[in-house]
C-alpha cells in the first residue's frame, strides 16, 4: 500500500484504537445470524479439509473462529494495516494459517487456480480505492464448487446513516470534527448502492447466488460463485 492509501485508511479507521473495536464487535458482526447464513450458504459446498480465505481479515479473528468449526482446514488471511498486524500475526501462527501481509490493490496470492473453497470479505470493499483487482483474483482462486461471501455498508439516506450513531451532529455540542467526522463516514460508508455493489461483483466474472440485507438496508451480504 502506498503511504497516502495507508494515511487514507488510518483517518478512515480513526487511528489505532480501531483494532479494538474489531476485537470488540467481532462477536456482534459474526454472530448466531451470520453462522446461520454460513451453514445454509457456505457450509453445504465445503469439503473435508476446505481451504479458507479472509480478505482483510484486521486482527484475524475470523481464522480462530474458521479453525474451532474446521480443525484441518487450509486457513489464510489478507491484511497489510500495522495496527491490526501484530494480533493477526499472533492468531495466525496459533491458528497454524497463513497470513499474506500485502496490498489488496495489488492482489496476486501464491496460490493455484481454483484452490480455495470460501473467501469471506467482510467490511472491507468500501475501504478500498478499488476493488477490482481482489474480485478478480477472488474469482481466480475459486473453486468451481467454491463461494465469494462479501459482507459490506451500502448506501442509505443521510437521515437514516446519522440516526444509527450515538453521536448527534446536530447537538448544539457537538463538536466540528465529530460533525465533520460522521459526514465524512456518511461519503466512505455510503459509497456504493446496494446495486452498484451487485454489479461490480458481477461485473469482475463473478455470478451471485443469494443476497440479504440487514440493519434496514445498511449492510449487503452477497454469496457468488466464480
Ligand atoms: C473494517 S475492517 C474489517 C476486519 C475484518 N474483516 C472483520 O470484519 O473483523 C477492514 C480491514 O480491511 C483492511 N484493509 C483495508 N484496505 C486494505 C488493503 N488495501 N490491503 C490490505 N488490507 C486492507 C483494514 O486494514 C482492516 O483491517
């Protein structure tokens, strides 16, 4: 990642503490509704000692919740931002994973074609400049039984972003950079449409089998194929 993608990131996480709002809402992020979604969608195609994929995994939860339910899967994990590096490190040397310390930009894993049974890509597409070049590489590594699940923000209305924070911008205390920083995340968050989001994913040779929408509208998990 160049150092302006990196200083991008950092201001959009808002520095280092956003490691432990990862940790901390991992369980909200991944619980019993996304293991349902799992079963139904991903679990049916996966085999004996599935290989498994978290693209921007930050701190790597996701490999030590992927080994509890797999034992002998393959495991890896994408993740280049130094605050979330040395927790990833730590979980994928106890996970036995491999952790690929590189750009999502500039994809390229060395691994074969079709090789990998699920890639999970959770909250990270709005993040990127562009997601182009990981759709395609996800789509290289997948198995023809495999699955793509991306989880992400999709647009909505201002009124309806603002009201699922604590903070109000318009409390006449709230400050110019909280007012600044929630309609900042408002342009970052919102960045694709339900349907924008859709189409790259198809648009990069991947077709979608099943999609949800969850918190009103918010948040987008499609399931594809490559
Ligand atoms: C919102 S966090 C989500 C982390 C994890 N997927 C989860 O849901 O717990 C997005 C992660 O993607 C990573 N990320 C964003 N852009 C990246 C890039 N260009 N290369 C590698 N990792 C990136 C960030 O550093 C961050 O750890």
């Amino acid at each position: 990642m160049t150092d302006h993608a990196q200083q991008r990131l950092h201001a959009h996480h808002g520095g280092e503490h956003f490691h432990d709002l990862m940790v901390r809402s991992f369980d909200g992020r991944f619980g019993d509704e996304f293991w349902a979604y799992w079963a139904e969608n991903i679990a049916p195609i996966l085999g004996e000692d599935p290989t498994l994929l978290d693209l921007g995994c930050g701190p790597g939860l996701m490999l030590r919740a992927w080994r509890e339910r797999y034992p002998t899967a393959v495991l890896h994990g994408v993740e280049l931002q130094p605050y979330m590096l040395t927790t990833a490190r730590e979980l994928a040397t106890e996970t036995k994973a491999t952790l690929h310390e590189t750009d999502l930009h500039t994809l390229s894993l060395p691994l074969p074609d079709a090789s990998v049974d699920a890639i999970l890509c959770a909250v990270v597409i709005h993040e990127l400049r562009e997601p182009i070049g990981m759709l395609r590489e996800a789509k290289r590594l997948l198995r023809s039984t495999g699955r793509l699940l991306v989880m992400d923000w999709v647009r909505v209305p201002l009124t309806q972003y603002l009201e699922a924070w604590n903070e109000d911008p318009f409390d006449p205390t709230a400050s110019p950079e909280l007012r600044a920083d929630r309609l900042d995340h408002f342009m970052e968050h919102c960045k694709y449409s339900r349907d924008d989001l859709w189409w790259l994913v198809e648009r990069c040779g991947l077709t979608i089998e099943t999609a949800k929408e969850r918190a009103d509208g918010q948040f987008l998990w499609l399931v594809a194929r490559a």
